[in-house]
C-alpha cells in the first residue's frame, strides 16, 4: 500500500480547508454542525462511488431512490469556522470541535470544544491507498483503556476491544453467539470512550465491505494502533463528539435519516415458525392456532408468515401460493384479523431459476447480471440455484411492489417481511444497473437490502395513504431504520445464545438500530427445555422487537404452550409486556424523536458509574427500568448491580428498596423476571380490557416509585 503523504497546496473555505496532493488527489476537512466534521479523500479520477444512500440529514425527508451526491451538503448548517497556523499545523475549529492537520504528513487530532484532546491519527502514518487492491486504509493512535462499541450486529462482550471484524453480511445461520463474525448487516459505525471519559464515533460512509481491526493487530514499527480497511471503496468519513454516549449516537441516528415510528400493533408479540407454515396441511395448522392462543388466553398481536406459503418441496418461490397447503388463504387471514391479529409475510429477494416469473423479470434486465455476458448471475439460493433481484433497476423495483400488492396485501396480508437478503453474490463480475450508472456488486451488496426494504415500504404505504407503516428486514446498512424493524437473525437454541444474544441487541441500539429482537426460544437447533425457554421468553419480553420464532429438523415449534408446566410462567411474561405497553410506546417515540435507543448498556445512563462499563447481563428499557434476565442453568437467585446516581431502586413488583451502587442478590423464581425501578419515576402501565391484554389497552395508572 501507499502511505498518503504531504498537502502541495492548501485552499480554505468557509467551513474548513482541502489539501491538495502530488498526485491531484483532494484532502478535506468539513464542518457541518458544531460537533460533527467530515474528512474525506477524493482521488484525482473521482469517487468510486459518486453517490451515497445512508446519509440523510433532513429527518423525514428520504434520499432520492438513485441515491444522494457524495459531495451534497443539504441538510447540514455548515457553520464558519476559525482557521489558525502555527507549529503545530493547520487548526480548524467551532465553538464544540477542533481538529489540527499536519499538513507534512497528512495527520490529524482532534479536541472538544475546551480543548481536551479527544483521538489523533497514528503518528507514523495514517492514510493508505493500494493501486493493486482498491483499498483504502485510515489508521488511528489507540490507548488500551479505550473502549470500542457499534459495528451494528456484532456477538461477545459489547467493548470490542482486541477484535477484527467485518462488515460482509452473510446468511449467518448456527453462528457462534459469542466470537462468530461477520452475521447479517455492513455497519461501519465505531464510538468510542476514551481513557479520560470523551465520547466520540466515527461514520465511514461506503458500501464497500470493510475489515476494523481494533486492537488485534500489533507491530513493532509502530505504536499502538487500530485501523479500518475499506475494500475497494471510498474513504470519507463522519466524526461526531459528545459528552455522553447518548449525544454521539444522537447524531449518527440523525445522520442517518432518523428512526421510523411504526404503528403501535406491531410493539406486541407476536409469533411464526417455519414448521407451521411448511407443513402439508398449513392452513389447517394455523387455523389451530388460532383456536389455541384464544383458548390459552395469551395475548398476540401479530402473526408472521415463514415463507412455506410459497414453497413447493423445499424450494420457496417469492409472490407465489401454494394452494394444495392453503386452499382457501383469504378466509384464514380473515379469521387471523377477527382475532385481533396484523399478517407479516416472509419475503426472498432471489428467484429460482424455475420461477413462474423467471424469464419475464430476465427479459426487462431485472436481475443482477455478470458484466462479461450481460446475462443473470446464478448462484446457489436455499435448495438450489437462482438470481438475485436488482433493487437498482426501476422494472425490478415495479416487478417488486406489483407483486407485493397481488399476491401478498390483496390475500389480506399487511406487512411484508424483507428477509435472506444479504445479497451474498461471490461472482467478481456481477454488476447492477445502478438506475443507469452501473455497480459493481462488490460495492452495492448492502444497498439491495436497503431499497428491497425501502420497495415494499413504499408499496404498503400507498397501499393504506395516511396510515402508519410496517416492514421487517434481516440484512441492511445504516439506513434501514428509516423504514423496517429488524432482529439478530437465525440464533441456535442454547444458553449461550441466550446471554449473547442479549449483548447483540445492546450492540446494534448502540449502533443506532433501536427496533430490534431476536428469536424468542431460538430459531435453529434442539429444542428449548422447559428452564431455558421460559427465561428466554423473560429475557426478551422487553425488547422492541418480540417474535417467537423457530425451525427444528424434527418438526417442534417454539409456542407459548411449548412446555404445559411453564405455560402460566411464559403467558406471564408476555402479559407482562403489555402491562408495560404505555411506557413502552413513549420510548418509541422518543427514539423517533430524540434518537434515544429503547433497550441500552447501563452504562448509556449512568456513564460516570465505572462499574457500569463491566461485562453483564443487565440492560436497560429507557432510562427507569432496569432488567436483569436469568441467562443461567438452574439459578433461582440473581445478582444485580444497580447503579449508583438515583437515590434508590425499587423492585417492579413489590416496592421493596434496594441501595443505589451495590450488587445485591434477588430471588429470581421461574416465574419472576427481576426487574428494577430508580427513584423518583413514574411508570405508565396498562390494565386488562375484558381481562385480557391488547396492544392498544389504555393507560390505567401512572406508578410512582420514590420521592
């Protein structure tokens, strides 16, 4: 590789400077609010990619569906700032952030805005381009006592440092909860807390697949130090400073286009399972169910579709039914919605190669195609070969929502369910249209899932004009919380799933994905005993997102009734979520509007506890509950820190006071979630409608627990 080195020329602007470099290539420092700069390099032949699909300032209003100029500063107040020279180089500043350039050696550090040093450049070098690969590296100077959190999906301890890890999405099935890398989602997002207690993170703005190596790396020629990777992309990148965790990802998430607001049904459980659906008397099956969640009384706002509606075999053909398992699926979606149930259809970006609609969508150039022969790329898909719909050409997008409208909403379906959409194209030569500028598919892999997420948002929409809107996506880059909820993917029943799972989740809200789940019992893998099912149905009653959802070789399905003897323990804890629904409706809507994550790390709360920053099992619902899941084998005790900073804590359930800043140890029976409440807040719960919890139950009391 090749070390970018020293500016031949400086130009000043109003909002910061651009380096020229030998070889005509740009350097440039932005700001674009008072603590948020943009640096980025421009070879002399341009941009690898010109236009970009995350960043979108103006909350509310979307990027164009061809995407938004790389250089477009709409949306941004772009203050002036104050430029000053001196020994130690080139300083540009405002009023929350300053950032020095050595102008000899392209090397940046930054300061807050009372000039406390924040993070610089690695010293030796920093800013690399390989002529042989494509890629671009940014190296940064790193202290052991950082700490490293983001990346979206990402397994093990939230503190990330000593890791490398990537941004590939795959389809991650059986994945290890714990070390395995990469799972379903490109989020090249890092913050980090610095060994003085500052916040910052920093956007890197590709679709390129990259690597972050933070901390794992070691050589002798150099300090420590951590670096990013970019593969074959472009480096240009967003830093954002903070005092807390919470106002750094404030500004990501508003970035970014903000969080979707999604209708209020959608907060309650709700359930699927490839096994139901699959099944060779399907309808009869749900029908069944039907009957059995009104029979155990347990509330369900939601039923998820698998794809076996439309499988024939075990092949799945996307907008198509298979009538000999459902013979009449507009009655049984009728019967669904009577009981008080919204419909969410799975969804596959991939058309076999003996799709009813292959040859229609090949012949108006609607799939991603090899650049050598201008025909379909085929590569494997679930139980044979097919192709991958182009979401960048304006046919197949038609295509999409045309079939979404006749074959899903028309059948009475009302969400569809973006899912193996990690667009895991191997083929070098696949190229997509690029609605008229053509990209290589290595650098638009995460952009498919985005515009396949953004496509039947659109389409469902305009299906219901005025009304609030709905999508599910497993795979997407920093974007796809403009539109769709999502969730940690195919998990594997264990224990271990169990409490990795729960640092997944407070990973991705750290990120700036705040409507998130995962598969409540485990998706893959042997059944879920009695013990683990029902502290997995505990562990995820509070999270944004619960579904319970699951695909077991010998026929089992995860269901509320799964276990008869901890039937009463799992109903209460979905009714527990109900209980909470006001409370937590209004944290949906400050996520929407504040860009406050729902479900975090204690630490987002309580930043100046040290003890808060410890690996865990807690996490935080808003800024007053604190949950604390039982994630091991035959516990019935639980110990608990509860942080220092309110005056107390109080049990949910019986009002009994705990002492702020100790670990206590609490009974955790099988039937009780331990859950904890600071002082001084007030908790909207619901009550029971006809002795029976709904998602849309009014708020019946506003509970007060302290001063």
């Amino acid at each position: 590789m090749k070390v970018l080195k020293a500016a031949q020329a400086i130009h000043h602007t109003a909002n910061g400077v651009d380096a020229t470099l030998a070889d005509g290539a740009t350097f440039s420092i932005q700001a674009l609010e008072n603590t948020l700069f943009r640096v980025r390099y421009k070879p002399s032949s341009g941009y690898k990619e010109a236009r970009t699909w995350a960043v979108a300032p103006e909350v509310g209003r979307d990027v164009n569906w061809s995407g938004r100029q790389r250089d477009d500063l709409e949306g941004f107040s772009c203050p002036v700032v104050t430029i000053t020279d001196d020994d130690a180089g080139l300083k540009v500043q405002t009023v929350g952030l300053s950032v020095t350039l050595q102008t000899d050696k392209l090397h940046l550090a930054w300061q807050d805005g009372t000039g406390q040093p924040l993070l610089q450049d690695r010293a030796t070098s920093a800013y690399f381009t390989s002529a042989r690969t494509g890629a671009v590296r940014h190296y940064l100077q790193r202290d052991k006592a950082e700490r490293y959190y983001g990346l979206g999906d990402k397994t093990g301890p939230l503190n990330l440092q000593g890791r490398r890890l990537r941004t590939l999405a795959l389809d991650s099935l059986g994945v290890d909860p714990q070390n395995g890398d990469p799972l379903y989602k490109h989020w090249p997002f890092v913050m980090t807390r610095s060994k003085a207690g500052h916040w910052w993170g920093i956007y890197y703005d590709t679709l390129a697949s990259c690597t972050f190596d933070l901390g794992c790396e070691h050589d002798n020629y150099h300090d420590l130090y951590r670096y990013v990777e970019i593969d074959d992309g472009d480096l240009d990148y967003y830093l954002m400073a903070g005092a807390t965790p919470g106002e750094v990802i404030a500004q990501f998430v508003r970035l970014i286009g903000g969080t979707h607001l999604p209708p209020r049904w959608s907060l309650g459980f709700a359930q699927t399972a490839m096994g139901l659906a699959d099944a060779p008397d399907a309808q009869q099956q749900l029908d069944g169910f039907i009957s059995r969640i009104e029979a155990e009384g347990i509330p369900c706002s939601a039923f998820h579709y698998g794809s076996g509606y439309s499988s024939r075999g075990k092949r799945r053909y996307v907008f198509t039914w298979n009538h000999g398992k459902f013979p009449d699926p507009k009655s049984l979606n009728a019967r669904f919605h009577a009981q008080g149930m919204q419909l969410v259809a799975n969804l596959k970006p991939c058309l076999l190669d003996d799709h009813p609609a292959y040859d229609a969508v090949r012949a108006q150039g609607g799939f991603v195609q090899d650049v050598a022969t201008t025909k379909p790329v085929v590569e494997q898909f679930w139980d044979g070969v097919g192709s991958h719909l182009d979401f960048t050409h304006p046919a197949a997008i038609a295509w999409w929502q045309q079939g979404l409208r006749s074959q899903v909403l028309d059948y009475g379906i009302d969400v569809g369910w973006n899912d193996n959409n990690e667009y895991a194209i191997m083929d070098d030569g696949a190229v997509c249209h690029g609605f008229g500028q053509p990209l290589p598919m290595h650098r638009a892999r995460p952009l498919h899932p985005l515009l396949m997420t953004r496509a039947t948002f659109e389409a469902q929409a305009a299906r219901q004009p005025g009304q609030p809107v709905f999508t599910v996506t497993r795979g997407g880059p920093p974007g796809l919380q403009r539109y769709a909820q999502t969730w940690s993917g195919d998990n594997t029943t264990c224990w271990e799933t169990l409490r990795w799972n729960i640092r997944t989740g407070l990973q991705m809200s750290l990120s700036g994905m705040f409507n998130i789940g995962h598969d409540v019992g485990g998706f893959f893998g042997p059944t879920p005993s009695p013990e683990l099912f029902v502290r997995w149905v505990q562990a995820c009653c509070l999270n944004p997102r619960m579904v319970m959802n699951s695909w077991k070789a010998d026929g089992t399905v995860n269901v509320p009734w799964l276990h008869p003897q901890v039937t009463a323990d799992v109903a209460a804890a979905i009714r527990l979520r109900y209980h909470l629904m006001p409370t937590l409706w209004s944290l949906f809507e400050r996520a929407s509007q504040r860009h406050e994550p729902i479900v975090r790390p204690t630490f987002y709360d309580f930043p100046d506890d040290e003890t808060c920053f410890d690996d865990s099992d807690d996490f935080m619902l808003g800024s007053n509950l604190l949950v604390a899941p039982v994630v091991e084998s035959g516990a019935t005790t639980r110990k608990v820190y509860l942080p220092r900073g309110p005056a107390a804590w109080f049990d949910f359930y019986t009002g009994q006071r705990f002492e702020a800043g100790q670990t206590h140890t609490v009974p955790a029976p099988w039937s009780k979630l331990p859950l904890f409440v600071r002082s001084g807040a007030a908790i909207a719960v619901a009550a029971a409608v006809h002795g029976r919890h709904r998602h849309d139950d009014p708020v019946s009391e506003v509970l007060q627990f302290g001063p």
